[in-house]
C-alpha cells in the first residue's frame, strides 16, 4: 500500500513538474517574442526616422537651392538694370565726341557701350541658367515644402536692349563712312571686351543684337511669358524682336 502511494506520489508530482515547466517555459516564449517584438519595432521606429530625416535634409537641400537661385536671380536684376542706361549714355557721349572730330574718345564710348550691352548678356545669360536650375531641382520638391521657396520671377521689366544695339551699330556705321574714323576702327575693331563670348570689339558690335535676342528667347521660355511683359519696350521693338527670333528659327530650321 505504501509503495503505491509513493508511487502515485512521485507520479502526480513528475506532472506537476511537467506542467509547471511547461507554463513557465510558455511564460518565457512569450516573453522573448514580446522582447523580439519589441526591438523589431524599435528597428522599424529609428528606421523610418532616419528615412524621414534623410528626406527632410534632401528636401531643404533643394529649398536651399532653389532659394539660391531666386536670390540670384535678384542680384543679377539688379545689375542689369544700370546697364543699359550706360550704354545709351556712352553713345551719348560717342556722338558728341564725333561731332567735334575726336577719334579716339569716340571709339573709347564705342567700346563702354559695347561692353554694358556684352555684360547685359552676361548679366541675362546669369538669369537665364538660375531659372533653368530652378525648373530642374523643384521638380524633386515635396509639394508639402512648396511654401518654404520663394517663386522664381523677376523683380520688375528688363530695360530695352535692342533699340540701344541698333543705335550702337547705326553709330559705328556713321563713323566708318568717315576716313579717319573708320582707320581708328581698323587699329581698335581687334581690341578684346571685358567679357567672354566676343573675340573682339568689332565681332561684338555685330554679333550682339542677334546674342541677346536669343538670350531674350530663352528668358521669355523660362518665365512662360511674352517679350513684351518681360521688357520695358514699345510695341515696336517688342514686334522687332519677335521678327529677329523668327528669322534666326527659319535658318536653325534651314541648316538642321
């Protein structure tokens, strides 16, 4: 009798054993699958932070960009501006100075009229190339950033610069009609300008006009808006442009 109790006992207590080794092996299951849950969403916490401060960072890198571009845009404005009233007044000074038969300081405003229309291509090239970096980058912008750039336009009309180089070449033409003008020409036509593009005075002088109508081309495409809205010119000289972007568009297409 004895024996079969002891043996009853030490069988119930093998299962208790059994089933109290098995709950707290259950209890330390779920514990580590609690703690592997845990850290797994940890993981994914600092992961998808990361990505989202990644993001940020690329998104105003491009606002820093595309802000550059408009504060660039603003300087050259406010460069180019000057520089077409100094060439009309240097032609000023040109014609005064062929009037009372003075070579070489006409040819001296000759070359700073050449020189203010050489730096308002450069100047306009400059705007130019900022509007280009500035469709290209904002296309990579978040729409939710769209109000932390400022909008890519020009603070106010472009000064007319074809009716100055028609005057400057109608100038030079005048002068070239006369023999000691025109042999003053000949000494200086070779002089280099003070910005690159040009290999000299005389290749500048006939070359602007057409230069800088195509710069306008390119401005009037990247703001989407007429030659005349851009520049503070008559209906004339606006239709004199659009004639000249015409023309150069026929021989483009000609020699393709």
């Amino acid at each position: 009798m004895e024996k079969n109790t002891i043996v009853l006992l030490i069988f119930a207590g093998l299962l208790i054993y059994a089933f109290v080794y098995r709950f707290i092996d259950k209890s330390n299951e779920d514990e580590r699958k609690s703690k592997e849950a845990a850290r797994k969403q940890k993981d994914d916490d600092e992961r998808e932070l990361k990505e989202k401060e990644a993001f940020h960072s690329k998104m105003m890198g491009i606002v820093q960009v595309l802000n550059d571009q408009v504060g660039s845009v603003i300087k050259l404005y406010d460069q180019i501006i000057d520089t077409i009233p100094c060439a009309n007044n240097a032609l000023d000074h040109a014609e005064d100075e062929f009037r009372g038969g003075f070579f070489a300081p006409f040819w001296d405003e000759i070359e700073t009229a050449t020189n203010q229309l050489a730096s308002y291509n450069n100047y306009l090239h400059g705007i130019n190339s900022c509007m280009e970096q500035y469709w290209k980058y904002i296309q990579d912008l978040d729409e939710t950033y769209n109000s932390q750039v400022k909008l890519c336009v020009l603070p106010g009309k472009l000064p007319d610069p074809i009716a100055v180089a028609n005057r400057l070449a109608k100038t030079v033409r005048m002068a070239q009609k006369n023999f000691e003008f025109s042999t003053i020409y000949e000494q200086r036509k070779t002089n280099k300008l003070l910005y690159e593009g040009f290999r000299n005075l005389g290749d500048a002088i006939y070359s602007l006009g057409d230069r800088i109508t195509y710069s306008l081309n390119d401005l009037s495409h990247n703001l989407n808006a007429s030659l005349y809205d851009i520049l503070t010119a008559t209906n004339e000289n606006s239709r004199i442009i659009s004639d000249n972007i015409e023309e150069q568009t026929r021989r483009i297409d000609k020699h393709a």
